[in-house]
C-alpha cells in the first residue's frame, strides 16, 4: 500500500479509482435498522430522563415544544434520507460532509460528532438512575436507600455516575462480541419499548387527573419574573434532546441488507414513530399525574406518575420496559459513535488509525473504536462525579453539538443544491433497480427551513442559562461551560487535524458508486 492510499481500501480495474472493502459484517435487516435510529432517539430512555426538566421549567404548555422540534427534525431527516441513499456509507456524517464541501471541512464535522457521541453515550448510561432507584432502592448504592435518587442531588448525580459506568462496560462488551449480537439486542430492546409505550401511554389515559387542555396552561411552571417565552425557550432542551440520533441509521450502512432501500425508510420511520409516541407520552403524563403543583413531576417526573397512578407493581414492571430501553438506547448510541469513529480511522484522518480502523474478522466488529467510545463516555461521567448540575449541562451539551455536526451537513447540502441546481444528485437505483429516495423539487425549500431551525436551536441549546449549567449559580464557568467547551473542542481538533496533515498527508476518500447497480464494481466492495 503507498504513503497515499487509504487504509482498508483496495484498487480496482484503475489504479485511479479505489473502492472500500467490505469488511463489516452485512448483519442488519430491515427492522434492526429502525431500531437502530429508534433506540438512539428512545423515548422512553429520553422522555424519561427529561420530563421533569422540561415541566419544571415550563409548565404543562412545555408540551408544545415537542411537536415544534419534532417538524424541525423531520425536515432534518428528510434531507439525511436523500443522502443515505446516495452515499451509504459508515461514519455518515463525517462523509457526507467531506463529500458535499471538502475533507477538511468534513473531518471538523466528523471530530465534532465523535465528541458528542461520546458525551451522548454518557448522558444515556445515567438515564438509568432515573428508572433503577424506582423499581428498587437497592439501587440507589451511594447513600444508601434512603438517600435522595434524583440527579439533581448530589447523592442522585453520584449514583449515576456509578449505575452509568456499570451499564457501559456492558454495552462495550455486547458491541464487540459481534454485530448480530448488537443487532439482535438492539431490536429486542426496541420491540419492547415499543409495547412498553403503547402499555403505558393507554394506562395512564385511562386514569386521567384533568383533560388535555391543561397543555394550554402554564400550570406547573418554575416561579420566574422574566416573559415566559425564555422559560418556553429553555423547557425545550427535553424535545432536542430526544428527537436526536436518527442517522445512527446510516452510521450502519455497510452493515445493513440493501441500504440504498432501506436506510431512507428506516430514518423517516424512526423521526415519525417516535414524534408521535413521545407526544402521546407527554400528554398521558400530564393529563394523569396526581398534581401539576406540588413538586413531585418537576423532581420525579414519570417514574413519579407510573408508581403513583399504577401502583407499586404494575407501575415497577413498566420501569423495567424504561430499563431495557435505556439499556437499547446505550448500545445504539456507543455503536453509532464506533463506526463514525472507525470510518473517520479507516481514512487515515484520526491518531492512531491502524488500530482503531482494523476489524476483528471473526466478529467484524471495529472492536478497537467501541472501547475508546466506552472509556471516553465513562471519564465524562467520572469527571464530572458529584456534580448536581451534570445531567442537564452534558444533555444541552451534547445535543448542541450534535445540531452543530449536523449543519456541517445540512448547510454544505443547501449550497450543492443552490449551485448544482441543474447538474443535481446523479441518478441512480437502489438494490431493487428503483429509483433514489429523493426530495426532488422540493429540496431547496426543505433544506432552507432546516437550517433556519437548526441555528435557532443551536443558539437556544448553548445560551449560559444557569438553570441548565449551573443549578448552585455559584460557578462562573458552568454556565458557560458548553461554549468553553466547543471552542476547547475545536481548538483540539485543530491541532489533531494539522498533525495528522503533516504526518498523513490530505485525506483521500474512496470512490462510492452512485448506484446500487453501477456496473465493474468488484462483489467484495461496498456498492
């Protein structure tokens, strides 16, 4: 192999033209593939986490925030959808960008997504210390069972950082075993908080405290003296943080059956399927919870209203489907996170690339790249042991950076189609001979709305507010800790991308056939 050619890829009829090897095991049907976008988003796992954030802040009209992000988001998604079915490929979104504006432009988009995977994998790992202290006190290990559960205590955010561990060094060990495995688990999970959803959203309706008009209320609200378009504003952190991850799909291109065909429909189903259950959630919650005024949604959210309105057993057996999602939604999230990691190596873009780009051949799994991503996720968790403002600043944190890596896509997107108005995507079929899923005429405007919503909610994710960074309001720095950290972030990347440059030379990609059908591409390349 030269000084310039790629690792993992392997020339073709034209020394000219490379093509990458198929080297992950193509273990993923079609259901798995929603349920991976599915697990990522998890609204059980993510609804249940920040339920009790969003009404705390907003009151019961926070409801409104969902079906705001839920549009944004979908329109997101049915640009990805485009993409997905040109360029399926690991590590998505650090090469649809690199492909859309250039491989420099491309690998800061690809470092920012690796972070905030990362920081996404921690941030689900703690969700289950809002649903194991509940089934059962034992559970709650630091303070013991008396101690008070809630992450916002310092007992709570120390527990989970403990739980969170724990359910990492498991996740870790299901990913690299093999992508079966991770496949099998993955839908299991997904099957089961799909039936937990449809359980717990008719249960709850049918012990209702109040009608759903109540989402026309600000009751509930936190006590504040400012508009409350600011407490509106900051309540939707619970909507962006849950109606993110519908990539992961794509993340697992070269692991999935005919992923021309399937990855578009498995994006748009994840985005759709759980809009619609998280809004049944949120409205089931708020229209049977035993009071919208004494405290208990805003500090126990669900979990409060499932033990209290189904009973101690019933109520417990659902949190054990909440556990199983948490559990799904950790998997997914830490595997998303290691192929976007492995497909960034594999280009020679990252430090240490032979290790983290090789394959195991037995279980073709990037055994190397879902151990950092598993380590990575736990020191997010361990530096930030005893912090009371934890969950909330690494949920707004990585969420932020997440929209950011997105519009690293969505905006090059915007000005291929704005200066390639005539030329457009080329024409090609997926795996059955029909056409691309495309947007067709309605590309630009879709586009355009996309990133007008992503700005707007980048700027509220990152905006210091104490109530999000700095519970205590005693630290400075917390409250503007998710702007420090981007820009410490990028300034990392800087000095990681301008030595790899020296040391590697200009990223080259591999040629990806435009069509699933494209004729001369060898049986062992990804086409």
């Amino acid at each position: 192999m030269s000084a310039q050619e790629p690792p993992t890829l392997h020339s073709t009829s034209s020394p000219s033209v490379t093509h990458y090897r198929q080297e992950l095991h193509r273990g993923v049907g079609s259901f798995a593939s929603f349920a991976a976008g599915f697990s990522f988003v998890s609204i059980l796992t993510t609804v249940f986490q920040l339920f009790g954030l969003g009404f705390g802040i907003g009151g019961a009209a926070f409801f409104w925030t969902w079906p705001i992000v839920f549009v944004g988001q979908l329109l997101v998604a049915l640009n990805f959808a485009q993409l997905a079915a040109s360029w399926p490929i690991a590590g998505s979104i650090f090469q649809w960008a690199s492909r859309l504006a250039g491989t420099t432009f491309g690998w800061f988009t690809g470092w920012v997504m690796i972070v905030a995977q990362t920081l996404t994998v921690a941030v689900a790992a703690i969700a289950v210390q809002a649903v194991l202290p509940a089934i059962w006190e034992g559970f709650q290990i630091v303070g013991g069972p008396t101690a008070d559960p809630s992450l916002a205590s310092a007992t709570g955010a120390q527990n989970a950082v403990l739980l969170g561990v724990i359910l990492l060094v498991i996740t870790t060990v299901v990913n690299i075993l093999s992508v079966r495995i991770m496949a099998l688990a993955t839908s299991v999970g997904v099957f089961i908080e799909i039936v937990g959803v449809i359980v717990l959203v008719a249960a709850l309706l049918l012990l209702p405290a109040r009608d759903p008009s109540v989402v026309f209320t600000t009751e509930g609200a936190g006590p504040t003296g400012d508009p409350y378009v600011w407490a509106f504003l900051a309540s939707s952190l619970m909507a962006a943080y849950v109606l993110v991850g519908f990539d992961s799909a794509g993340e697992l291109a070269e692991e999935t059956h005919a992923p021309r065909r399937t990855i578009p429909k498995t994006i748009l189903r994840a985005v759709i399927v759980s809009g619609l259950g998280g809004a049944l959630l949120i409205i089931a919650a708020l229209v049977s919870a035993p009071s919208l005024t004494d405290g208990n949604l805003a500090s126990g959210g669900i979990a409060y209203v499932v033990t209290e309105r189904l009973g101690p057993v019933f109520g417990r057996l659902l949190l054990v489907a909440v556990a199983v999602a948490v559990f799904a939604c950790t998997l997914a999230v830490q595997t998303s996170g290691s192929r976007m990691m492995y497909s960034m190596a594999r280009e020679r873009a990252l430090p240490f690339w032979r290790t983290l780009a090789r394959v195991s051949p037995r279980t073709g799994t990037p055994i190397a790249t879902s151990i950092v991503v598993g380590v990575g996720a736990a020191l997010a968790l361990a530096v930030n042991f005893g912090q009371s403002a934890i969950f909330t600043a690494l949920s707004s944190l990585c969420i932020a950076m997440l929209y950011l890596a997105y519009l690293g896509v969505t905006i090059p997107l915007l000005v291929r189609r704005v200066t390639s108005r005539k030329e457009g995507f080329p024409p090609g079929v997926d795996e059955d001979g029909r056409k691309l899923f495309t947007l067709g005429r309605w590309g630009i405007p879709l586009n355009v709305l996309a990133v007008l919503y992503q700005i707007g909610m980048v700027i509220n994710l990152v905006w210091p507010r104490a109530e999000i960074y700095d519970l205590t309001g005693e630290t400075w720095w917390l409250q503007w800790s998710a702007l420090l950290f981007i820009g410490a972030t990028l300034v990392a990347g800087y000095l990681v991308h301008r030595r790899n440059h020296a040391r590697d030379g200009a990223i080259r990609l591999g040629h990806l056939p435009a069509s699933a059908s494209q004729v001369g591409t060898p049986a062992d390349v990804i086409a």
